[in-house]
C-alpha cells in the first residue's frame, strides 16, 4: 500500500508540472480551426470523444484520423505519459513499475477529461480500471474500437509491449482480451477495425456519434459541440 501512495504521488507530481496543451496536436491549420471553432462554421456531433481498447486495435491511428475530420485537438494519452516521465512505456514499467504507470494513468485521465475540442486515444489498461471508466463515461462518448487475437498480434508482434512478454504472445493477447471484454463492452460505441481501411472505420465512427448525440445528448448538445 505504502508503494502504491508513493507512485500515486510521483505520478500527481509529474503530470501536474507538464501541461496537457504541450502534447496537444491540432487538426489542419490552428488558425483556421480557431476561427471555424469561434465562428460556429464546424458541425460536429460532439466536442470531445475517447477511444478504448486492447492494444492493436487502431486507437492512435483511428483517433489522429478522427480529430483530423472532426476539426479537434488530438491527445494520446500513452505519448503523454512517456513525454512527461521522459521514458519509453517499457522503461516505465522496468523502472518504476506498473504501479506508477497505473498512477500516470489515473493523473491524465483526470485531466484529459476536463479538457474540450479533443479527442483521446487510451491506452489498451486504461478503461480497465473502475476510477477512469467511470470518469471517462462520465465526460462523453467512449468509442471502443475491436479486432481479432491474430489481427493484434500482427500489429503488435514487433513491439516490446511488457504485457506481451511471454513465450506464447498470440496465447497472452487470447487471454487478455477474454479477461477484459466485459469491461470493454462497457463502452458508448462498438466498432471493428480488422481489415478495414482507416478512412472506412472513421466514417463509421462518426455516423454512430451523430445518431449517439440524438439519442443521449442533454438539450444543450448542439450548440456546446458546433462551436
């Protein structure tokens, strides 16, 4: 427990000195994106949106994309992470231990929920975890995006992502995914990624946010997400 506080702590103290904006990426040119922004020309069907799920499954990407036909900032939360402790997630977890990366976690996702015009893309542990789901859900629409065992392991087989260090990868991605998609389900939105274009999954996404907004909005949505 004495550890657990400690990292907690350390981990307040990083992310508290560094500044979210710092890792902010804009959509397009900034300049324009702040006029259209003050100006009310965007119509969105929200102003901030997370994406979950297992590693592998096309967060970053899906979520860059995303922003980009949005008119939204862009914040990965892992790349957060490892430009605030100046450590790679690997060096983290060998170093400081999970305990402290979990911190890390907790700490960003207090701040990346009272953030706007953004969307967040979460590491594959992040929404595992009772606190940060229900802060998460709390905020807006969670986009948890799916992909096969075999599909992740593609992705993910050249990597050196500590929870797959183990002799059967494929064997540890299997279990891992059983053991989590009942937390993932959880999540506003279900979409699948395997062997879809980038611009497919994308499209997808925002046409079940617009009908999500209709549906689950309270009545000031509107105005709040074109602005």
């Amino acid at each position: 427990m004495r550890d657990e506080l400690t990292a907690q702590t350390q981990a307040a103290a990083d992310l508290q000195a560094f500044p979210v904006t710092a890792v902010m990426s804009g959509a397009g040119d900034s300049s324009r994106l702040s006029d259209m922004s003050t100006t009310g020309l965007i119509e969105r069907p929200v102003s901030w949106v997370a994406l979950a799920g297992f590693m592998g499954t096309g967060k970053s990407r899906i979520g860059w994309e995303l922003s980009r036909a949005l008119a939204l900032h862009f914040v990965d939360t892992d790349k957060l992470i490892t430009r605030v402790v100046g450590k790679s997630i690997p060096e983290v977890f060998a170093e400081e231990g999970e305990g402290y990366f979990r911190a890390c976690e907790r700490e960003v996702v207090g701040r990346v929920t009272r953030l706007d015009h953004a969307v967040i893309s979460l590491g594959g542990g992040t929404f595992i975890h009772e606190e940060n789901r229900r802060s998460l859900l709390e905020r807006g629409p969670v986009v948890v995006l799916w992909a096969t065992p075999e599909t992740v392991y593609q992705r993910t087989k050249h990597s050196d992502r500590p929870l797959l260090s183990a002799p059967d990868p494929l064997a540890r991605i299997r279990t891992l995914m059983d053991e989590r998609e009942g937390v993932y389900r959880q999540g506003t939105i279900h979409v699948h990624s395997d062997g879809r274009p980038s611009e497919e999954i994308v499209a997808e996404v925002i046409e079940r946010l617009w009908h999500w907004s209709d549906l689950h909005a309270p009545s000031d949505w509107t105005s709040r997400a074109a602005d």
